[in-house]
C-alpha cells in the first residue's frame, strides 16, 4: 500500500486490534469494578482506539480528549507545551490516559505532569502499541496493546503527514 512516497505493508490486522482492544477493555473494568474512572484520550492519534476501547468498558466511567499543543510565549524564547481541551476535574479521579502510540515516552511524560498536577487519585497509561527498544522515559504504560518493534507505523488512528489515520489495520513501513 502507498501512502504519500511510501510503501507500506499490514503489521497487525484490523481483526487481532479488535481482539486485544477487547481484551484490554475487560482487563480495565475489572481492575476498576468498584471505582469510577476518568479517561483521558490523546487526540489525534488515540481518537480511533478510545472510541473502540470505550465499547468494550463497563464499569461507571467518563471520557475526555486532550491534546498537546506548543505555543510561543510573548516574554520567553521557544515553545512552551501545554494540554488543551481538558473539560472534566481530575480532582481525587482515578484516571487512565489513553495514547496511541509510545516511542521514546517523552510525550507521555509531559502529559503525565500535566496530569497528575491536578492532584489525582491514582493515575494509569493505556496505549495501543509501545516501542520498547526506543522508550527513554520515566512512566511506563500499565495496559498495552503491543509492543512493537522501532520501525514506522500508520493507521487505526495513527498517520504519515496526516494521511492513513482511517485505516482499520496497522501497516508498518516495507523498508
Ligand atoms: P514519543 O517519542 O514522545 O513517545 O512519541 C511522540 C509521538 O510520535 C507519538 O505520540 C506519535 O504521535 C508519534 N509517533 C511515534 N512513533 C510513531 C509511529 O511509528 N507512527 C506514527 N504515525 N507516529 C508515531
């Protein structure tokens, strides 16, 4: 498959995302049975697995979507990072973010801090795949799709230059 100059080829078909969507969503709401929890999923990439993951949940929950956004100060030199869209208190909330992808966990990271500032309850990672042989950072994620090895990836959410996010499969890069 061509996207853009590219070539790509299937990596995880949309039939096993949807088994371990399913699976990692009963894994939650029995980790959770007895307590409220609050997602937070990361636009744009997480948009298509919060969606499916949220199916697959049954104890009380509810979801909001954020997004990392860099803006230039007026005073300061360089770009600050902030989390924008943030519409429910975390207050004392048992809280699980919901990610795509982590690389090197330097996203996450931030996110993390933005977070738990708010002075959460208990706080949790939730992503679809994790590059372990790349991940640098300080949170791991507690509920993992797949762990996939360093190499590009596109679809179910995730895109080349904003191009592939509707895929129901996940293509890696044909080197
Ligand atoms: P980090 O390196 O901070 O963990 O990941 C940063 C961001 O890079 C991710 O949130 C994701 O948007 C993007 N990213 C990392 N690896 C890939 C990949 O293989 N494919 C795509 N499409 N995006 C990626």
């Amino acid at each position: 498959m061509q996207i853009l100059d590219k070539s790509f080829e299937v990596f995880i078909t949309g039939d096993e995302i949807q088994k371990e969507v399913k699976s990692l969503g009963e894994t939650i709401s029995e980790d959770y049975a007895d307590k409220e929890v609050v997602f937070v999923a990361v636009l744009n990439g997480a948009f298509m697995f919060a969606a499916d993951l949220m199916k697959t949940i049954t104890c009380d929950s509810a979801i909001s979507f954020v997004k990392m956004s860099s803006y230039h100060g007026t005073q300061s030199k360089g770009s600050v990072d902030e989390l924008i869209g943030l519409n429910i208190d975390l207050k004392d909330k048992h809280v699980i973010i919901i990610e795509d992808i982590v690389d090197t966990g330097i996203t996450i990271d931030k996110i993390v801090s933005f977070i738990e500032s708010h002075g959460v309850a208990s706080m949790r990672i939730c992503t679809l795949l994790f590059k372990p042989s790349s991940f640098q950072g300080k949170n791991y994620p507690e509920y993992v799709g797949f762990s996939i090895p360093d190499a590009f990836v596109v679809g179910y959410g995730l895109d080349y230059d904003e191009k592939g996010r509707n895929l129901d499969a996940i293509y890696q890069i044909r080197n």
